[in-house]
C-alpha cells in the first residue's frame, strides 16, 4: 500500500524592497556639467577679449621704404604681445600697392597725398613729409613761380609722380613741350651736373627727414653752387591743390655753415600718410593707433623715413578723414572697458538672466526629488499583512509587528520634514489600522493552538486536512 509524502507548507514570501529615491548622482553630474561650462564660457570671453587679428599691408616694392616700415611695425607689434599681426603685401610698385587696397585685398597702405586716394581710405599717421626745394644755380634768384615756368628743369625725385607734380603746379601739362622743360632727374645725378647741362633751375622732391641727413647740400654750398629760393605762392598753391601742404623750411636744414637757408623759409610738401580701411572696427584702430604713437622711435628707418611721426589730422576738412578708431586716440577720447562693453554687458546679464531661469527650472526638475506621498506607503503596509499569515509563531509576528512600527514612525518623520505629503494619509491610516487589527487576531489564534506547556508531550492535533487526503486516497484505492 503505498502513501503520499505530506504536503510541504509554503514558504513566506520575501520582503519588497523598497526603491529609495535620490538625487545623488544627478547632483553630481549637473556639477560636473557646470563646471565644465562655465570653463568654456571663461575660456571663450578670454579668446574673444585677447583674439588675434591679423591685418594685410599692402607695400611697394619689397626692399622700399613702405616695406621696411611695415616690417618695424609687424617686429613692434610682436614684441608687445598685441592681439593684432600683420601680413605684408609687396607689390611692384606704390601704385599697384594702393590698388591692391581699393580692391580690398589690404586693411593698412602707406601713401603720398599727391597718389589716387581710394575712397575708403583713412588716416592713421603721418608718417613723413616730402617738402620741394627750388634751387637755382648760384647766386640767380627766382622769385616767383611764374619765373620758373619759362626756364629748364630738372626734377630729382624718386618717380615720374613728382614731375608730373611740378608739371601741374606750373600748369605745364598741356604745354606740347612741357615733358621737355620739365624733366626727372637720371638717377645718379647731382646738383653740379644739372647745372652745368644747362638746367635753369633744379626742383627737389624728397623726404625732409631724408633732407636734413644729405651732406652733399653742404658740400656744394661751400662752393657757391646753388640758392634756395622760397615759393611766393605756397598757400595759394596749397589752397588750390588740396594734396599739397604750405611747408616750412627751417634755418640750416640744408647746410650748417653755410646757413641754407639762413632764414625760416616757405614751401609746399605732401605727406605720407599710413592708411587703412574704413570698415575696421574702432578698438582695432585705437589699439595700432596707441602702439605706433608710443613706440615711435622704433619705427623709424636709418634712412630717416617715419622719424618724426605726427597725429593724422582729425578736423572735418582734412584731406584725408582720419580713421575714427586713429581719432578716438589722438584726442584722448579712448573708451574705458567698461564704456566700450557695457551695452552689450546689459544686454549680455538680461539675456543670462533668462537663460539661467530656464536652465535653473529645469536642474531643479531633473535633480529635486519629489515628497512620496503616504499612499505608496500602504504597499509596504500591505506587503507585512501578505507575510503575516505565514508567522508560525508568536517571534514572527514581533517581528512584523516591528517592521509595521518603524512604517508608521518613518510616515510621521517624513510628514514632519517633508520627504513624505499628506497625499493619500487617510488611505495609509486604514492600512495600517486593516495590518495592526489582523496581526492582533493573528497573535490571539496562535496563543489559542500554543500548548501551555512546551515540555511535555502532546499527541498530534488530527489534521482534517490530512485525514480527507487519507479518505480520498483510500476511495480511490478501493475504486481501483
């Protein structure tokens, strides 16, 4: 006769664990995040402010003065760690030099007043003058410039402009023989030659640091080769052709001794003027402009060119309107950084000021962590009563009695500090009253079936159960 193994009893199911919310690790990567950026914003306001900005300069010819000059300035602007570097442009010639900037190739150029002007030019520096001489071989005076109209001349200078130049002053140029009377000098050539080939006058075009520095005017002076003679007409002139400038020839800049001249003398003269392009930005400007006027001597040439250094002219009827960012320096009108910037700064903290709602809005919605509410508490209360009715013994249900007072006493903690709303109260208060009611009646039936004396020896209970297990098993037996 075989029989059945009891029916093992199941066991009591494991307590839920519940998931504890926390910001944690949220907090730690917004922080992460933040100081990230607020590194790059530091880093990009430090580029922006120190950017460098690179400038073409379109020159001459690559070993001319214009050339040498913009290779000081480049040298300069490296040595004083400035964000602004040049890139230097030759070209064959100071004409193509300057056409090279009116197609916007160049921001920066260096041209003489008497060159076509492009239209978007503007005055930086002047940084030298070219004055005119008119010398007549000895002692033979010219005293006005309608003398000099009828006689030969000869032209030294650098190129053909200045001979054009003397050309238009004395209203030669459309005289069929002008090119004829009016001749450039053969390089090389001196003042005693000039003369001697039968040139009445001899009209020199050069710069006046340059003059001053020429020994061979002194030279040919001791011999009683030349007079300098004054032009009459050099406001008129310079009133009628805007290019030109009433120039003063001081006492012994020619010649010491003899004193040439040995009076102040007056002339006319153009300038060379450094140039740049309208459209560059004020602070640019201000910052080439403050480095080339406190660094002078380190731009000047041997040859004398850029020695003396002046402020471009900054009245409204200049020649030439100087730059505006040039002016702001030269009349000591540079702005503060606080007066350059500020609009934009306002603008700059209205514009964060939004920004830093918004992203604070939504840091706080990702990294707050939202009161639990009392009703998901009762899932836990719920979870003691379903592992209630497998305490077998009166230590079990201490246990779940523990577990149902430390829910009740974390709910009024939290209540109190605001980790747990009172949404949903009303529904955990009945579950945990339904769990405290069930877990007193579940103590009273085990105190009834808990034998008073746990020593001596009972006699099995009959199991109901068992023995209707038996029944069936013994009909199905019997029916087999």
């Amino acid at each position: 006769m075989s029989a059945e193994a009891p029916t093992p009893q199941p066991e009591m199911p494991r307590r839920r664990s519940r998931v504890v919310k926390s910001n944690r690790s949220q907090i730690v990567l917004f922080s992460i995040l933040t100081l990230i950026l607020t590194a790059v914003t530091v880093w990009g306001g430090r580029t922006w402010l120190r950017n460098s900005e690179t400038l073409v300069f379109a020159v001459g010819e690559a070993n001319g003065p214009e050339a040498r000059f913009a290779a000081k300035l480049a040298a300069l602007l490296k040595s004083n760690t400035s964000r602004l570097r040049l890139k230097i442009m030759p070209h064959g010639d100071n004409a193509k030099a300057l056409a090279s900037f009116d197609r916007k190739e160049a921001n920066l150029a260096i041209l003489r007043t008497d060159a076509k002007v492009p239209s978007r030019a503007r005055a930086v520096a002047i940084l030298d003058h070219d004055v005119l001489l008119m010398l007549s071989p000895g002692d033979k005076k010219i005293k006005t410039v309608a003398d000099l109209k009828k006689k030969k001349i000869a032209v030294m200078a650098d190129s053909e402009s200045s001979a054009a130049l003397v050309r238009n002053i004395l209203e030669l140029s459309d005289s069929p023989d002008a090119a004829a009377r009016v001749q450039l000098a053969p390089p090389g050539s001196t003042l005693e030659k000039l003369f001697a080939s039968g040139n009445g006058a001899v009209v020199v075009v050069a710069h006046a640091s340059q003059i001053m520095k020429d020994k061979s005017y002194e030279q040919f002076a001791k011999r009683g080769g030349f007079t300098l003679n004054a032009i009459d007409a050099a406001k008129a002139l310079a009133r009628k052709y805007p290019a030109l400038s009433e120039e003063t020839l001081s006492t012994g800049m020619l010649s010491a001794a003899p004193a040439i001249p040995d009076d102040d003398l007056t002339t006319i003269g153009l300038e060379w003027l450094l140039v740049a392009q309208s459209k560059l930005s004020t602070t640019t400007m201000s910052d080439l402009a403050r480095l080339i006027y406190e660094n002078k001597a380190d731009l000047a040439l041997s040859d004398g060119f850029a020695s003396k250094i002046e402020p471009a002219v900054t009245d409204k009827d200049a020649f030439i309107a100087a730059h505006a960012g040039a002016a702001e320096y030269i009349n000591d009108d540079t702005k503060s950084f606080m007066d350059r910037y500020s609009d934009m700064m306002y603008l700059g903290a209205a514009a964060l000021s939004v920004i830093g709602s918004i992203f604070a809005g939504i840091y706080t919605k990702v990294t707050r962590v939202a009161p639990e509410k009392a009703s998901e508490l009762a899932t836990a209360i719920l979870d003691i009563g379903e592992r209630m009715e497998y305490a077998k013994t009166l230590d079990g249900l201490d246990e779940l009695q523990d577990e149902l007072e430390a829910i009740l006493r974390g709910a009024v903690i939290g209540l109190r500090d605001g980790t747990i709303s009172s949404d949903g109260l009303e529904t955990f208060k009945l579950g945990y009253e339904f769990v405290r009611d069930e877990i007193g009646m579940r103590r009273e039936h085990l105190k009834r079936h808990t034998p008073q004396n746990p020593g001596a020896a009972q006699s099995p209970a009959p199991n109901p159960v068992a023995h209707d297990d038996n029944v069936v098993v013994v009909k199905t037996a019997q029916s087999a």
